[in-house]
C-alpha cells in the first residue's frame, strides 16, 4: 500500500475504524495516567496529546459518514491522519475550549525564558516541547510548563466524552 495516498474505506469499515480509535486513546490515557504517578507530567501530556489527535480522527470519521454518501468512502490522509492542528481543534471543540490549557501561568508563551512558569496551551507544538530538547536564554531546556491538576482534569474530560465520540 502506498502510505502517501487518501485512504479508500468501505462504509461498513468506518465503525471498525472507530472502535480502534477509541481503545488506542484508552491505551494512551492509561500510560498517561501511568506516567502522572511518576510526576512526569511532560511525558504524559504527549499520551494525552496523542490521544486527542486521535479523538480528531474520529470527530472526522464521524462527520465523513454524515455527510458523504459514497460507498467507499475517501477519507483525506491530510486531513485525518498527518494535520495534527485541525485534529486537536475538532477534539477541543468536542471536549470543550476550557480544556485548552495545561498550564495556566503569568507570562504570556514565549515572553520570557522557559524557566518562567507560562500559559502551555493544547496544541502540537506543546507536545514537541515536552518531548525534544532546546537550547534558548543561554540554557537547554527539555520539557514545557504541565499542572498536573490541569491534565488530570483533561484527561477526565476525554474519559468521560469519548463513548459520545
């Protein structure tokens, strides 16, 4: 199969496809929920950002049944499986735009060095600072500013709408 290419999916797959979705984001918030017992907040927010993408996924599999008829279907490969951005905008819209935020502190993202306790928002770039190492204001730095009270509070959110998904 040539993996660059729009996915053709029969109609009677879609659910199927669903059904995975869900218990990989199930898998993820268990590792997640894993990690936030060892206090590596940073590295369990990139469980919970995975799993938001795919909670997108199934937000656009859903609305392709909905509103395409066809038989199969012709599901985008931008659109849901590699554009992470428009996935975690159809999940936050799902799961709520008070979920959008994993740390909510006094600079604005950015301002200052990381050092500095900042706003941390839900999004792609979020996931590759904690998960990559930088160097800026003279200091490497791995890892962005995670509350655990803000990512426990997400992950619930997920748990408890994902069955509506």
């Amino acid at each position: 199969m040539n993996y660059k290419k729009d996915r053709i999916v029969p109609r009677n797959r879609m659910l199927t496809g669903i059904e995975v979705c869900k218990n990989n984001i199930e898998g993820l918030l268990k590792d997640a929920k894993l990690l936030i017992t060892k206090s590596s907040f940073c590295h369990a927010y990139i469980f919970v950002q995975f799993a938001i993408e795919e909670l997108g996924k199934i937000l656009i599999f859903r609305e392709k049944l909905e509103t395409d008829l066809s038989d199969p279907l012709v599901i985008p490969k931008r659109e849901a499986f590699t554009h992470n951005p428009m996935k975690i905008q159809k999940a936050l819209k799902f799961l709520g735009e008070d979920v959008n935020k994993v740390c909510e502190g006094g600079f604005e993202r950015g301002f200052f060095e990381k050092a500095f306790e900042q706003e941390t928002y839900v999004e792609h770039q979020t996931r590759c600072d904690c998960a990559f190492v930088d160097f800026y204001g003279s200091v490497w730095h791995v890892g962005a500013s995670i509350k655990k009270e803000l990512l426990v509070n997400l992950i619930n959110r997920i748990e408890e709408k994902l069955p509506d998904a």
